[in-house]
C-alpha cells in the first residue's frame, strides 16, 4: 500500500513545512533508488508556485501544464502535471516525480486533487507520498480532499503559541475528517537547546506541544545553514555535510526513526 503523508502545520506560515517535505522525499528517494521506477512523489500544493517545485525544478524552466491548469480544467489530465527530478548516484538513479502548482486561484474544484493522487498513485505505483501543504486561510479547503487519501500526517509547528494552537486545530480538524489517521510525531522547528522553556507559562516548548497535539515532538534546531542545508540536500545532495547543520541532522534523524519504519515495512 502507498503512504500517503502530507506535512502540515496551522494557519501560521513559514513554519518549515516545505523545507521538511522537499528533505524528507529527497531522504526516501535516496533509500529507495532502484527498488521501483518511480518511489517517491511529492505534491507540491503550496500556493503561488510553490517552493518545494521551484526548488526540484532547478534550472528546468519549461513547465507545461501545473496542477492550477489541471483544476480550473485547462488540462485534463493530472499527469500532465507531474514533472521528474532525477540524480545519478553511482550507477543508480535516485527519483522524485513531483507537481508544479501553479496560481491556484481560489474557487476551484478542490476535489479534483483527491483524483489527481489517486490516478497519480495507480499510473506511478510510488511507495510514498508526501504532500506540501500551504498555510493560510487554504489550509482546511486543502486538507479536507488530501487528508480523505492519507495515511499519516507530519504536524510541524515552530516555537510560539499561535504556531502550537493553530497546529492543534488543525490537527483536531484532520481527526474529525478521518478519524483513526496516523498523526505521526509532531516537529518542532527552529528550536534552540539554549531555550528550551516557555517564558510566560515556565512549560518547556516540548511538553507544551506534547499536550496540545497529542503525541511528543521531535525537535528540529533552529540553523543559521538552513538555507545552505536545503539547497545542499534538495539540489546537489550535499555540497555541504550533513553533519555542518543540525537541522539536518535532526531531520534525517526523524526520517530514520519515524518514516523510514513505515516505508520500509
Ligand atoms: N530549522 C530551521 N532553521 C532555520 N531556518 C529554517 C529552518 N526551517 C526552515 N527554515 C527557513 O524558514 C523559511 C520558511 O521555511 P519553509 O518555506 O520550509 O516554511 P513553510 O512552512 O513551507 O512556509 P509557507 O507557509 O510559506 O509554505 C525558509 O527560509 C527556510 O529556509
Ligand atoms: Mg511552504
């Protein structure tokens, strides 16, 4: 059975969410190189173009069709939408099939994207989905067709209370949509050790997150190189070590101890 994971977080944005899910599927399509043609595929449904397809598509400037021309219907077929980043490592070839969202104007049929996964899953056959998900007033018009096809969701939030409360909602909606979902750990982003506790409540950031979500977070460092980071693991696979960024390292550590169990099941 194919996961089907989206990244979430509240109506708060810049919460890491792209970072994570552009990461995470550049992580699976690593382990999972040569074991199907096609492994991964990453949603990009962030909203004005998308981060996670800018950065896939790299210098690939000829995008013919988004998932935007597929919803307002000037293109019929999903799969027209999906596009193939491929990196030669070795003798493999690691690949992630993803979308270009497009301006996703407000008033189309968001249904369509629950056919547009699943005609996506029954032609590619993936192993796992992640989906990105935007913030904003879209988060619950999104959700509510994608979150119907998922399997678990990555809850991300940063270290502030509107990013905490906004995810719990959230979270809260995703139950009511689809109870028995795997919300999987939740990720707190942009954490610094030296802080580690919540200077108007005296709670530590972590148990705070724990008791709103549900589950215990894993923490993910705020770092200076993230944006190094990402452009070294999502273009070049590593211009720089892993080990230069915490983040990094701590999202590879989720990858290893939370997904990578599941995909590999
Ligand atoms: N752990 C981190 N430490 C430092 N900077 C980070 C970290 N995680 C993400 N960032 C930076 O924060 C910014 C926002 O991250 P990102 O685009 O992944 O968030 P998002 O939740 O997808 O945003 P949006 O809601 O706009 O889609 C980016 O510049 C990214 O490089
Ligand atoms: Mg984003």
């Amino acid at each position: 059975m194919t996961l089907v994971i989206p990244v979430i977080s509240g109506t708060k944005g810049g919460t890491g969410k792209t970072t994570i899910a552009v990461n995470m599927s550049v992580l699976a399509a690593y382990r999972l190189r040569s074991s199907s043609p096609y492994p991964v595929v990453l949603l990009d449904l962030g909203v004005d173009n998308g981060t996670a397809s800018k950065v896939l598509l790299g210098s690939l400037t000829k995008v013919n069709y988004t998932m935007s021309d597929y919803l307002t219907g000037r293109v019929n077929n999903p799969l027209y939408t999906l596009y193939l980043k491929s990196w030669l490592i070795g003798g493999d070839e690691m690949r992630i099939v993803f979308s270009v969202p497009g301006n996703v104007v407000e008033g189309v049929p968001l249904f369509k994207l629950k056919y547009a996964l699943r005609t996506a899953m029954d032609y590619l056959k993936p192993i796992v989905v992640f989906i990105d998900t935007p913030s904003l007033g879209f988060t619950r018009q999104f959700l509510e067709p994608i979150v119907s096809e998922a399997t678990h969701v990555v809850p991300v939030a940063t270290v502030d209370h509107s990013s905490i409360e906004s995810l719990a909602s959230v979270v809260n909606f995703i139950r009511g949509v689809k109870g028995g979902i795997n919300v999987l750990p939740p990720i707190l982003n942009m954490f610094d050790q030296r802080y580690p506790v919540d200077p108007t409540t005296g709670k530590e950031w972590v148990k705070i997150v724990e008791e709103s979500v549900g589950v215990k977070p894993y923490t993910v460092a705020y770092d200076k190189l993230m944006y190094t980071a990402r452009q070294a693991m999502e273009v070049e696979l590593l211009k720089i070590a892993p080990s230069e960024s915490q983040a990094v390292m701590d999202i590879v550590k989720y990858f290893n101890e939370v997904l990578w169990p599941l995909i590999n099941k």
